[in-house]
C-alpha cells in the first residue's frame, strides 16, 4: 500500500472533516501514510487535526495526521498536494453572488462573473502553491478540487510541468440526479458524460442495459404536469429528453436563463449566505466530535456530508496503488473528445494508475450542444491566461466572452464594481 505524504491544502476548510472521514474510510489502502493539514487558520487546523487523529486510531490505522500554517513547510518532500480552499472564503463567495444580479446577470459561484472571480482569486493562491512545489515537492502530483476546477488546471498545465488532475463528481451524480428527477432508480442508470467541468453532455446513457432516452421521454410526459415535480426536475428533464443527452445541471443557467436569473433575484438570500448562516453549526459539531473519545460525523451537520472530496481519495488511491481504474477527471484533451484542442482541459474519463492519468478517447459531442461548450471553452481558456498573467485589458475581453454577457459596457462596469470589492484576493495588475 501507498506509503505517501500526502498534503491537503484546505484543510481547517468546513469540508476538511468530511474529507478526512473519505480518506479514513480507505485508511487501509494508505497505511504508513503522513497526512499534512495547511491552511491559514490554526484554530480551525488544530481542530480537524484532532478529529482525524481520532476516527483514524479508532479504525486502527497507522496514519500520521499533522497540520501547519506553514504551507512551504508542510509540501516538503510530498508526493500527493489535494488542494481545496476558497481564496476569500464565503463572504467573498457572497459578493461574486450579489454583485452580478444587481446588473441583471446571474450570480453563481462557477458560472458568469462570479465563477469568473473566483477563478481570478482562486489561480492567484494557486500561482504561489505552484511555485512552492516546484521549489521543494516538484515531482509531486496535485490533485486539485479548488473551484472552477477547469479553468485552475486550465492555467496550471499551460504554465508548470507539476502533474495536476481536477475532479469533480458531476459526471457521477447528474445522471443520478436525473433519474431521480424522473421516479427512477438512479443504481440502474449507467452514462458517460464529456466535455467541460459543470459544462458536459452524455456520450452513452443506459438504464438498466437499454437506452435511457426513451424512458427519461415517457418519464417527462408523465410527469410535466402532475404538480408534484419541482420546476428545476422539470427543467432538467426537458433539456434531456430535447437534447437527447443528459446535461450537467449547471446548464439550467444557460438554457433557462430568464427564469433562474428571476428566480436567484427572488430569493431573500444568496447561497453563499445560506451555507453561512450554518457555518458555526458545523464547527460546534466538529468540536464537539473532537472532544469525543468515540467521533463520528452527522451528515446532517457536516458541510457537504461525511464523505466529501471521496473521488479525489479515490484518485490517489488509483495512482500511488497502481490500481488501473477509470475516473472522470479534468485533463488536457489530447485527442480525446473531437474538435476540441489537444492542450485544453477537458472533462473526461480517464484511467489512472502509476504512470498517471490518461484520458480514454470519447465520441464526439452531439453537435446541437458542442457549440455551447465550445463557446465555454474559449472563455476558460482565454480566463486562465488572463488570471495568470493579464492585466485588466485581458480580464475584461476573457469576461466579454462568457455567454452571460451580451454588453461590453456592463461587462467593465461589473468587472470594475467586483475588482474592487474583492481587491484584498487579487494582484494589482487585474485591479482598475
């Protein structure tokens, strides 16, 4: 088994608890491994610490489990780096929420301006991890679960030779999502979904051995006006049985723009303030389970559940146990969808193993949805540079370019208005 470092960036974050219980409950396949926890907030670190110790002598694993503020120390000769943090953290996640929706552009934290944000936030901390890998852990592999995960590794692969996959669970959970949408069993849907992060289309939908298809159709007929669905289950169920393919929820901002872009204006509160407003909950629970000679996590009161950022433990896994397993993961293309360049980030299978990660050649994506995508992917890539590199010039014609932004005026003022308000998380040269 893996006798790795493996440092988890992120980890004094409200999901490091839930992350610690995934790696854990795999403990046996990472027996001899030392565990490094970084982050910013000592308090917050001492505490994960603590619970993981715990849960881990209670599986009886031989675990090292340490934690430091000190990031460059902490990567020190480490062969795994997961990174998970929120540059900023929710309150910023609020303004990259509200600002747009004052403008009459959807607020959301991956998608439009607000994604948009956070990626320029987000490939700032990641400029500096990158250099303190490369200065003392550069053969290591990052695994990375920061967010937009697409256009992190978009920017990383163009500029360091440090290996880095992104994960999402996405391909895994919008099939299942549909499914259930439709009064179905989502353990009998089998599909393989491509093309970006929050941006992908199934290839092969089945549901117990046949077409999907077909039964998401009579599933939608029965169902579109029994006034019990949600209008959300009801959307996503159109937009499938329309395209014939099953869409990654997030495509619901795109394809029902008027009516989410209401509805997010509607509603009292921004998601960013909801998850706040629940935050101290969670860390009394974490303290409380820490406190504990017996811990054990409640998903009701653990952000994200008690088994969070599990595909990326399955990831490591895969790789430092050579186990030869097929992913979804975010990787340069290289040839692997069709009509996308070989060097963008891609959403894909992959198979995994000791040499690495390889992306699986997929069909091309069905055309009367590939343009969409497409139209994303040239603003992913034109995004990464410009927060690796770019001045405001370069960052205002990268925002001009996402589908939600029909005026190059609205676009500086709300790049103009955000700049400023989160100026704390940004370099000087993307500020006004």
């Amino acid at each position: 088994m893996a006798r790795i470092k493996l440092a988890y960036i992120g980890g004094g974050s409200t999901r490091a608890p839930g992350t610690m219980a995934s790696l854990i409950e795999q403990g046996e396949n990472f027996q001899g491994a030392e565990i490094v926890l970084i982050d910013l907030n000592a308090e917050r670190l001492e505490l994960v610490k603590t619970l993981a110790q715990k849960m881990a002598q209670q599986r009886g694993l031989d675990l090292v489990i340490t934690a430091t503020t000190d990031r460059r120390a902490g990567l020190r000769d480490c062969d795994a780096v997961l990174t998970s943090f929120r540059p900023g953290g929710f309150e910023a996640r609020y303004l990259d929420e509200s600002i747009p929706l004052k403008h009459g552009i959807i607020g959301q934290e991956t998608q439009g301006p607000g994604g948009f944000f956070m990626a320029l936030r987000s490939i700032h901390v990641m400029k500096s991890i990158i250099a303190d890998m490369e200065a003392v852990c550069p053969n290591a592999w990052l695994f990375n679960y920061t967010n937009p995960i697409n256009i992190v590794s978009e920017s990383v692969t163009h500029h360091s030779a440090i290996p880095i996959v992104s994960l999402c669970e996405g391909p895994i959970i919008f099939p299942r999502m549909i499914a259930r949408a439709a009064d179905l069993d989502p353990d009998k849907v089998e599909a393989v979904m491509i093309g970006l992060n929050h941006g992908s289309w199934s290839v092969r939908h089945r549901y117990d051995g046949e077409d999907f298809m077909p039964v998401l159709r009579d599933a939608y007929e029965r169902k579109r006006n029994d006034g019990v669905s949600t209008p959300k289950q009801l959307r996503m169920l159109k937009l499938a049985v329309t395209m014939d393919s099953i869409p990654a929820d997030y495509f619901r901002y795109y394809y029902f723009t008027d009516e989410m872009l209401a509805e997010l204006q509607a509603k009292p509160t921004t998601r960013a303030q909801d998850i706040m407003a629940r935050a101290s909950d969670f860390w009394e629970h974490y303290r409380e389970q820490a406190e504990s000679d017996h811990p054990a996590l409640d998903p009701s009161r653990s952000r994200g559940g008690i088994h969070e950022l599990e595909l990326a433990i399955d990831a490591i896994d895969a790789v430092f146990n050579n186990r030869g397993e097929v992913l979804p993961v975010n990787v340069p293309n290289r040839g692997a969808i069709l009509d996308f360049a070989d060097d963008l980030v891609v959403e894909v299978p992959g198979y995994l193993d000791r040499s690495g990660v390889t992306p699986l050649v997929q069909p091309a994506l069905p055309q009367h949805v590939a343009g969409l995508v497409k139209m994303l992917a040239e603003y992913q890539a034109l995004t990464a540079e410009a927060a690796w590199s770019g001045g405001r010039k370069e960052a205002v014609r990268a925002l001009a370019s996402h589908p939600f932004m029909h005026s190059l005026e609205k676009t500086e003022v709300i790049y103009d208005e955000m700049s400023a308000a989160l100026k704390a998380y940004l370099p000087e040269r993307l500020l006004s």
